[in-house]
C-alpha cells in the first residue's frame, strides 16, 4: 500500500470512506445539494517535510518526472564517484581528468526513482551532463541536451518502462551548436527548441527531421543581454504563449520572440531596480496559470501573465570569486509580474518575505505558485553563495491585494543551494533533492554535498483539508486522450462539497527542473462545460479541452481537480 506513505493520500481516503458509510444512515442521492450549514472552511497551514531517504546516493542536480511517476534524476559524470552503486554485474566505468590526474569512476550518476514504491534503480548515462536541458516530447519521451565536456553537443532520449529495462539512449545526431547552460521549450508542433548556452547565441530543433530543424539560428538578443565577464543570460526563461510566439527573458530584459521567422516582435520593458535575474544571478521564473474561462474579447486566447522573482545585483557573481576575500551581496527579495496580454505591458514589482537567490518557483494545481530553496547571499557557482533561505513561501496568484499575496511556510532543516532541484508530483507533494556547492562529493565544507531527498506538503495536504479533497475514480475519455476542444468527463468523489467555490479541472505539464528552472511546466485551467451530482458523494465534471497546440503542446499532462483551493490527486491523459 504505498499510497499509505503519503499521510495526506491516507487522510483522503480515510474521509472519503468514512463520509460514504455515515451517509448510507443521513443522506439520500436527493439530499440538498446546496446545503452550506456546518461546512469546514479550507484549512490553511504552514505544510509539512519528510524524509524520505537521508541519502539516495546521487545529488539531484537535475529531475523530470514521466508519464508512469516516474522520476529521472541525474547530477553529472564528471565530478568523481558518486555513493551510489550498481547492481552486481551491472557495473560501468568511464574515465576522465579531473585537475592532470586521471580518475576511474565505476558508479552510477543517473536514477530512476519510482514515486509508489519510494525505490531506486540505477542508470547508466556516459557523457557529461552537467548543466544540461531536457523537455518531454509528445509521446512522453525525455529528450535531454547538452551538457559539458562530452555531453556539450550531445542529444539523449529515455523513454519509460514499468520493468527495469529503460535506459539512457545517447544519439549519434549531436547539437549543432555548444549548449552548456541552455534552455529547453516544447513547441505547439511537437518539436523542441533549444535555446542559448554559454557563448552559444543561438537557437536549434530537435527533432532533426527537415531543414528547418538541421539548421543553426543566431539570437541577437542572447548576445546583447550578455554582461562583461559575468553573463547573466545563460538559462534564459522561455515561455510558449498561446498566441504561438515566445516570451524570452536573459538578465533584465524580455522580448516576444518569432522562433519560425527568427525575429523579435516587441520588446518588453526593462524589468527596473538593477537586479539580474537568469544565470548565475538566478531568479525563476513561471507563466501564471492560462484560465480557458477568462478568454480576452475576440481573440479566443486566456490573459497571460508572467512572474519572476528573486535574483542578485550586477556584479555579485564577480565578487564572490575575483575577490581575495570573497564578497556575498545580499541577493534581491523583488518579483516582478507582467500581463503580457496587455496592449502596453508594464512590471508590477513586488517584495518577498525575504531575499532569495537560487530559488525554485514551482506552479501548484490550484494555481499559487509555491519557492523553495535558495540562500539570501550570494549567486549560482562553487562555493558562491551563503546564508541558505530554508523556509518556502507561497504566492496566493489570484490575491487582490499583492500586499497579502506572500505565505511564509514551515521549514526544512536541509540547506539547498547551488544544483538544488525540485518538481510536483500528482499527489500534490513537492519532491525536493540535490544541492552540491562545490566541485566533486565533498562532505567537509560548510554545506556538504546533499544526497538526501525530501517530500515537502503543501498546505492542501494538510489531514484538516481531507473533506475537501477531491477523489478522481475515473476520466471519460477513450484511451485518456483529450482532444483540442472537445468535451471530456471526470468522475469524482468528494465528502464535502462548497457550492460557493468553483470546482475547477487544470491540465499540468511535468517540468524538468535544473538551476531554479523548472522548464515547459504549464497549467491549463480548462473551461468547465457540466458538474453533474450522481449520488450523495459522486460527481461528474464535464470539460472543454484545450483550444489549440498554443495553449497546451502534445503531449502528457497530469489532470487536477481542485475544490475550494484543494486538488485531489492526478491522472494521466494525452492531450492531441
């Protein structure tokens, strides 16, 4: 029973059952179905860590997690052996240099993890994959690229398995560009766009299937947005907007990109106040949730907002190395949010409860956007930050008031800094692991290379919100296959219903997550058609998929349904 291993699942069930038996003696399938007397109001808390497992061997630098909840994590093959091993009689070794010596490394740096069983398989993975990139293409293959050293042209696929013969496949057909630091975005026609790199001001495609995609782009805005011995503009932020153009921010600035004409349509203001916010200052950054039921007037498209928070001031990454004694700057507490759906977008700048650098912003099914990790000192780099920032925080996305849109959490005691990493699972947790500071596993500084792997609850996980929580027992659609704009059912259990607040149904894409980027994540929150009441604690909701490829690309994605702010836990369809 390893749904029992996430306390919040237990409570759910455990509710669930206990309301259909009490019902059999108080209520009737003709009960009042607007009946609000004596309902909970939705509990709200500062969510819960556990550990997992104090050491899986291998630092979590990168994760994705795939269509069979699964999640493939990985840190790089050239920083010495890791603590993990193979199995007997799996054993590979590769050899490298590391500072003219040469080193013999027989363990494994790559991870299966299964989210059920809370087991681990090793993989093998050869070349360098050190600040890499990586999307999910339609099918619900990881196309991974990039890297350094070996890995720096390199193309790997992994396409899941439920048994255990899976594994890394690298690809004759390399990069046509360098691509250590890149971004990657999955576009409306299924391909992936890889963008930028250290030096690399330029963008490709994968699949290298015509001669579109076997070409090489030069981005002029990749080069001017590059600072003097410092960068600034290595992981840029992509977003595929629904009008099928990108929005691309490097360092303070952000442009709407034509990646089919390779020319920019508009330049958007500079965000102000002189922090800089892609690598190694390193903010994050999501595309707020697209509401399918807040279309703008004749265009048929949702409004679009971006929002970036945290970074570090120009200047600090230079400090914390070219100085005889190293200089941590405090990093920067500002967001900034854009309604780029706007005729004349402007920044509306906002304050987090404290500073953060190296934070990870992770959009939630209900729509609120939960940061983790980070530290108030410093930049991305070996031994370049300080002061780790160990309590998450949550933005309230549809607060009014942006005074009170700021939720500070409970902590964690685990330090995540440089190579951190984290993603949402479909039972709502936050899966957090990695942290590796400095060169090579060296647990003798002041924050060790991190091993461990933790699971963080979000307030909605919470045993008060049990009542609340919506069950899905199945999805009304052949072969779990949503189709752009046509209607599909979800069938679900809930113990207590509000009428007073929507039921919502929201499509969420599984983002790979590296360097406080969680690329092509996504919520879609679909326009709702129908909600049916079948018995006393059964319903039906009946929604409208997606408008186009802009809105939501192919692909696999986790369905939600979230009631009084509280999502149940997912499954998994094929929207095409």
């Amino acid at each position: 029973m390893a749904i029992f291993k996430n306390p919040a699942a237990f409570s759910t069930v455990f509710y669930y059952v206990y309301a259909t038996l009490f019902s059999l003696f108080i209520a009737s399938p003709d009960a009042n179905f607007n009946d609000m007397s004596s309902l909970p109001a939705a509990p709200y808390d500062g969510g819960q860590w556990i550990l997992l497992h104090k050491n899986i061997g291998v630092s979590a630098m990168h994760m994705q997690l795939l269509k069979n909840n699964k999640v493939v994590l990985f840190d790089r093959t050239d920083m010495g052996p890791s603590n993990a091993t193979y199995p007997d009689g799996a054993v590979q070794c590769r050899g490298y240099s590391v500072k003219n010596r040469t080193v013999t490394d027989c363990t494994p740096h790559s991870l299966l993890y299964d989210v059920a069983s809370d087991t681990f398989r090793a993989l093998v993975v050869n070349s360098d994959t050190w600040c890499s990139s990586g999307a999910v293409d339609p099918n619900g293959n990881l196309v991974q690229t990039g890297g350094y050293g070996t890995g720096i042209q390199t193309i790997r696929t992994f396409s899941p398995c439920d048994d255990d013969t899976c594994q890394w496949d690298e690809m004759e057909t390399k990069l046509l560009a360098h691509r250590w630091y890149a971004t990657n975005q999955i576009l409306p026609d299924g391909r992936v766009i890889v963008v930028g790199g250290r030096r690399a001001f330029s963008y490709e495609f994968y699949p290298k299937a015509d001669d579109m995609s076997s070409r090489l782009y030069y981005m002029r805005f990749l080069w001017e947005t590059a600072d003097p011995y410092e960068e600034n503009n290595l992981y840029p932020f992509l977003h595929l907007l629904p009008d099928g153009n990108l929005f691309v921010f490097a360092n303070n600035r952000s442009v709407l990109f034509n990646y089919t004409s390779n020319a920019v349509v508009k330049e958007f203001p500079a965000m102000r106040g002189g922090v800089k916010r892609s690598y190694p200052a390193t903010g994050s950054s999501v595309l707020l949730p697209l509401k399918m039921d807040a279309v703008l007037d004749g265009s048929g498209r949702p409004e679009v907002e971006v929002l970036i928070c945290g970074g570090s001031y120009g200047g600090a990454y230079n400090k914390s190395n070219l100085n005889r004694v190293k200089v941590y700057v405090g990093a920067s507490a500002s967001c900034g949010r854009i309604r780029l759906s706007d005729p004349d977008p402007e920044w509306a700048m906002e304050e987090m409860p404290r500073p953060r650098v190296m934070g990870d912003m992770l959009l939630l099914p209900n729509g609120d956007v939960i940061i983790l990790n980070g530290a108030a000192n410093g930049t991305a780099g070996w031994e370049d930050a300080i002061n780790p920032v160990l309590h998450p925080v949550m933005y309230k996305t549809y607060e009014p008031d942006p005074r009170r849109r700021f939720v500070t959490l409970n902590p964690t005691t685990i330090p995540r800094m440089y190579h951190s990493s984290c993603l949402l699972l479909p039972d709502g947790r936050i899966l957090v692991g990695g942290s590796n500071p400095h060169e090579m596993y060296n647990f003798r500084r002041a924050f060790p290379t991190e091993l461990s792997l933790e699971a963080y609850l979000p307030p909605y996980l919470s045993s008060t919100a049990a009542p609340l929580r919506p069950t899905i027992i199945s999805i009304e659609a052949r072969e779990n296959i949503v189709s752009y704009g046509q209607e599909f059912s979800v069938n679900f259990g809930l113990s207590v219903y509000r009428p007073d607040v929507a039921i919502s149904v929201a499509l969420v894409a599984p983002s790979f997550t590296t360097h406080s980027l969680a690329m092509n994540q996504r919520v879609v929150v679909l326009e709702v058609a129908s909600l049916k009441r079948l018995s006393v604690f059964d319903y039906k909701i009946t929604a409208r998929g997606p408008p186009s490829s802009t809105v939501a690309p192919p692909g696999y994605y986790m369905v939600f349904i979230v009631h009084a702010g509280i999502p149940g836990q997912a499954l998994w369809v094929k929207v095409q």
